[in-house]
C-alpha cells in the first residue's frame, strides 16, 4: 500500500444548464467533481481548500474511517467547517473495503454541486466471473439534482417557511440533465461501448431528496456490489437507488448494433419523492455502441420500458428483498446473530405551530420539522467529537438519545397528526461501549406523504436483518430475520409506512452521525449523534487531533 495524495480546491465557476447561467460552488471547477481513484489498503490524503467566502467541510460517504474519525468531514459533529481561505487535509486508510463509494459536502446544502465518486480497486481478483472479460475503465454514473435557482435559497426559504423546498429543475446524470429538459440535448451524457463486452457501471445516487429508479432500455443489469459490499449477483430489468447509494452492476453489451438501434437510452426517475408537487421527470443518456454512425436518436424519444413507473413499490420492494450478501469464503457476512442491545426509534416529519407574526408552508398553516424518537436533532456550534475527545463538559450535547419511542405509535393510527405534533428539539447522542452488538429498528411514522427514508449511519456499515410494512411487532417480526446472508451496507431504504431492522457491531470509538440522507428531512432534524466509547478514555482511542483541524 501507498499514500495517496490529492487535491480539491473549493471554488465558484460558472454553470449553464437549462439555458440558466449560475455560479456553482465545486471542486477544482469541475461539476461533478473529480473522481478519487485509490486502492484497499492505502493511506489517503486530501487537502481542501477553502477559496470561497463560505464555510465548507467533506465527508467521504461510506468510508468506515477507523479510529480517525476527525477525517469524516460532517459539520459540527467530527470538525467545524473549514473557514473561508483556509485548507484542512483529510488523513485516512482505507481499510477492508473495496468498490464504489462517493465524497460529497457536509454543510448545508452543498451537496448539491459539490460531489463526486471515490473508486476502491481491490487488490484481489473480481470474485465473479461472467462470460466476457470484465471491463472496468468507464466512468461512474452519477445521478444528481440541477436548481435554475440558487440553491443556498431553497435552503433557507424552506427552513424559514418549514414547507417542502422547491423542486429541482432536473435530475442529471453526470451533471447533464439531457434532452427531456428543454435547451439541454447539447448537454447528455453519452457512454461509448463495443458490442460484445460486459462493463462494470459504478452507479451513484447523489441527488438531494429523490430515491431513483434506473434502467438501460434492452439491457438487463446484474448487480454485484452495492455500498462497496459484494452481494449474490442478481439479474434485473431496473434498479432503485436512494440518496447516499452506491450500487455496481454488470452490463452485457448483447444487442446487435446496425446504425438505426445502436443508442440505447438510459434514464432515471423517482421511485418517490419527498418533495411537493412531485416531481416525475426523468434524465435520460445514452449508450452508444462503437462503430456506427448515426446520431443521438430524433425524438420523441422512448423511455426503457423496463424503467418502473413512479411510486412502484411493489418494484422497489421485489429489488430490495433480492439483495444479499455475497457471504462467501473470502468474503463472508459478519451479522451479528445476537445483540446485546437494541433501539427503536421512529423516523417521522412533525407538524410545529408557526411563530406569531410570520408565515409558514407546511401544512395546515403550520411548519415541518422532522425527528427521531420525537427528538429532532438541532446542530452544535462547535464539534461533538472535540467536545468527547477531550471530555469538555460544556453541554454541547446529551447523551439519552431515547431507546424507544416516547409516544404509543400507530402508522395506520387515527391520531396521527396529534402523535406527530411538539417534537422537541436537542443535541442527543446515543452513547454505547466498545464492541456493542447493536440493532436499530427504524419505523417511518410519516402521517403524510409517508417516504421511504434513507438512512445513512457514519463509520460502520451495517446489515439489513429484516424490513416490512405498517408497524414493526417485536413479538413476532424478528422470527423473520434475516440472519444468514442479510445486505450489507450503510444507507438503508426504510420502506415507505414500514420498518427496517439493522445490526451493526460498534467497534468504532469516535463520535458519528446517524441522519436521513433526503437533505430537506436532515435540515428538519431528522438526526441524531451516535458515539462508540472504547474505554474511559477517548484520547487513547482515537487518534488525536490533526494540527491543522479547523478552529471553531
Ligand atoms: Cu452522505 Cu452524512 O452523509
């Protein structure tokens, strides 16, 4: 292994998509960002600076960051931001993890621009052998969300208003939102292939608030990894992918090229949306196969029929239920058979009564916010984690994040509104020792709109041991779990009006983040800290402090 060492300048350059000419803040001008190529095993070092007069900081979505959690990046919970003109260099080993993973912004909502994909090789061989040589050399598809409008607004009017924010103007592959938008065919996203080979896609979905459907018109798609964790291959005419995912699938180039079908489209759209009025639009590309010549086809072009239409969760539930581990030899599936503890906490939106003298847009006059266990998660001003490392006892935080949910729920409940309604709002971590065998349940109690929420969890992956619909029964759901082959990962689609049950083992001491990763719900509060003890003392388990890590 070596050290690998890049650079990200955090910078404006000016953006035209949907003939609107905006600045967007990203990395090294380039949007999406540059792609960080590394190996299993290496020691990596990033150095960002900061050249614009915003705070920033960078988290590296799903690298497990063990024992260095200052390198995790997310804003007020491992670092303060990294202040205008000034740089911090992110330091960490890439440790038993190999695949498709992505980087993105920690901050508000900077998301949106400032992402890119963060590529694993292994240095073992590909334990899956199809048919034709692999081939791995294409670029990531990244999915993402385009705003006419300046995005640091939305942010803002929808957390003053509390309604659902303006919807994107566009989804983007690759940054190009393609010719469904109007002014945008110029600006589609075209991947050459040769007929006859099998491609590895590395397929990312970072938009901010829309779980993705994604197909390739007369290609089937086996999936092989998802969230860098090899799984059962499977073969399927489409994928879901919420915010947060990274899924890597296998793409036979079978068709027979003549120069009028040798563009296939690509394209993805919702499953669901958390946004208002929904938004079913769809990005398209193409796959163009070499060696003919014609042009992008004319349109009206056609949508893959194998692309699920919208709110299809008989789809997305069959794709979900067809992952698993790979759980073979040399990469066998490390679930927890037993736990020593467990924590049920509801995920929700919650109505709030507007101030006096000012509007508000959620519903019935009133504002959203959004909560865990009622507790909707307000963000520090200075880190969690130097507060725990060095054992402040400033109150920054609380360690009695609730084990069950303060209130009786009942999702199909005719209390619904009243159950949803004064969340109360803290800084509340859980707290566990060393080692702790650990299970989530996490209940989607939405009394609107019900989502399928996505829920990220930092520095561990964690396993799916089961999901259902309506409430989760404790007396007879976990006879169902999955304890075998369950899927690894570290963003879990909770089903929409259901449940999730992850397991995780806590054997990362440090401070980490547990949130929605749909970006208006964790800006609502629906977060919580989480943090892993080894020992009394957090100064002989993690590493301490880099000497360039941001002030406060
Ligand atoms: Cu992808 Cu907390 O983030």
């Amino acid at each position: 292994s070596s050290t690998k060492y890049f650079k990200f300048n955090v910078e404006w350059k000016s953006v035209t998509r949907l003939c609107h000419t905006k600045p967007v803040l990203t990395v090294n001008g380039k949007y999406p960002g540059p792609t960080i190529d590394v190996h299993e095993g290496d020691d990596v070092q990033i150095k960002v600076f900061n050249r614009v007069s915003r705070n920033t900081t960078i988290h590296w979505h799903g690298v497990r960051q063990v024992r260095t959690g200052w390198a995790d990046g997310p804003a007020y919970i491992t670092q303060c931001p990294i202040g205008a003109g000034s740089s911090y260099t992110y330091k960490f080993k890439v440790v038993d993890q190999r695949g498709t993973l992505w980087w993105h912004a920690h901050f508000l909502w900077q998301r949106a621009s400032v992402y890119g994909a963060f590529i694993i090789h292994s240095r073992m061989p590909f334990p899956f052998s199809p048919p034709n040589p692999i081939q791995r050399n294409i670029p990531p598809i990244i999915f993402g969300e385009w705003w006419n409008h300046d995005v640091e607004l939305v942010e803002k009017e929808m957390m003053l208003y509390g309604g659902g924010p303006n919807s994107s103007d566009a989804y983007t592959i690759n940054g190009l939102p393609g010719p469904l938008y109007p002014c945008s065919t110029k600006d589609t996203f075209i991947q050459t292939v040769e007929a006859g080979k099998t491609y590895l896609l590395r397929i990312i979905n970072a938009a901010l608030n829309d779980e993705l459907f994604f197909a390739v018109a007369n290609h089937n798609l086996t999936v092989v990894e998802i969230d860098a964790v090899y799984t059962k291959p499977f073969t399927t005419s489409a994928i879901m992918i919420t915010p947060g995912q990274t899924t890597n699938v296998l793409l036979t180039t079978d068709q027979v090229p003549h120069n009028s079908t040798s563009m296939f489209v690509m394209a993805a759209r919702p499953y669901l949306t958390s946004v208002f009025p929904f938004d079913n639009s769809t990005t398209i590309a193409f796959l163009k196969y070499k060696n003919t010549t014609n042009n992008p086809p004319m349109p009206p072009y056609t949508l893959p029929q194998n692309l699920p239409p919208m709110e299809d969760t008989l789809y997305a539930t069959q794709f979900s239920n067809n992952l698993k581990s790979l759980g073979s030899q040399d990469y066998p599936c490390r679930v927890p058979k037993k736990i020593d503890k467990q924590v049920v906490t509801t995920i929700s939106l919650n109505l709030q009564d507007c101030p006096s003298n000012q509007t508000c847009k959620g519903y019935l006059d009133k504002r959203f916010y959004a909560s865990m266990n009622n507790q909707s998660f307000l963000s520090p001003s200075t880190s969690i984690l130097e507060s725990h490392y060095h054992k402040l006892n400033n109150s920054l935080f609380t360690s009695d994040f609730p084990d069950n949910p303060p209130n009786v729920f009942n999702y199909t409940g005719v209390n619904h509104v009243t159950e949803n309604m004064n969340t109360k709002f803290g800084t509340k971590v859980l707290k566990v020792p060393f080692g702790t065998k650990l299970e989530f349940v996490l209940q989607d109690t939405n009394f609107l709109n019900p989502e399928n929420h996505p829920i990220h969890v930092h520095g561990h992956n964690f396993f799916i041991v089961g999901r259902g619909f309506g409430n989760f029964d404790a007396s007879k759901d976990p006879k169902g779990y999955n304890l075998v082959d369950p899927p690894e990962r570290n963003t879990v689609a909770v089903p929409v009006g259901g449940w999730a049950a992850i397991r995780l083992i806590a054997d990362n001491p440090g401070v980490w983040f547990i949130h929605c990763h749909l970006e208006e719900h964790t800006s609502w509060g629906l977060a919580m800290g989480f943090i892993v003890k080894d020992g009394e003392d957090p100064s002989q388990s993690v590493i301490p402090p880099p000497s360039d890590l941001p002030p406060c």
